[in-house]
C-alpha cells in the first residue's frame, strides 16, 4: 500500500516572483504577496519539514507508483483538512 487512506485539502501559500521579473519600485514589492493555493490529494508521505500529496494513487496494493504529486513545505501550510 502507498502512503495512507487519507484524503486532504490542504489550504497553503506559495512562492510568487513580482510583476514580469525586472526592476520594481518598493511599494509594488511590498504590496506584492504569496499566492494562495488549495491542493487535494493522498497523503503519501509526511514529515515535519513537508508533507507529500498524490492526485493519482493505485488501487492494486502491489502497485506502487502514484500520479501528480506536490510536495508543500511545512512552513507553507495555513490548514490541512481530512476529506
């Protein structure tokens, strides 16, 4: 079996570049903020420093390849929901 049984909503916040990536008064940087993100996915594997999500898992136990997987920081996550 992969990972766990459980099915998350995970609420986090990603990195963003500024504008089109040249140069940027203050006010724009500063008002520039990360993108809010929502992600669903198994569980596959977690730690304190990550938590590793499959959109894809397999339904035969001896198969242990997964699909569309995101790994998300620790220090990023805002709320994890059980679905």
């Amino acid at each position: 079996m992969i990972g766990t049984d459980k099915l998350v909503l995970i609420h986090w916040i990603d990195a963003r570049d500024v504008g089109d990536s040249q140069w940027h008064s203050r006010t724009e940087v500063e008002e520039t903020n990360g993108a809010y993100m929502k992600s669903v996915g198994w569980v596959i594997h977690e730690t304190q420093n990550e938590i590793k999500i499959s959109a894809d898992i397999p339904t035969d136990p001896d198969d242990d390849e997964v699909g569309r997987t995101t790994v998300i920081p620790q220090g990023c996550v805002k709320e994890i929901k059980e679905l």
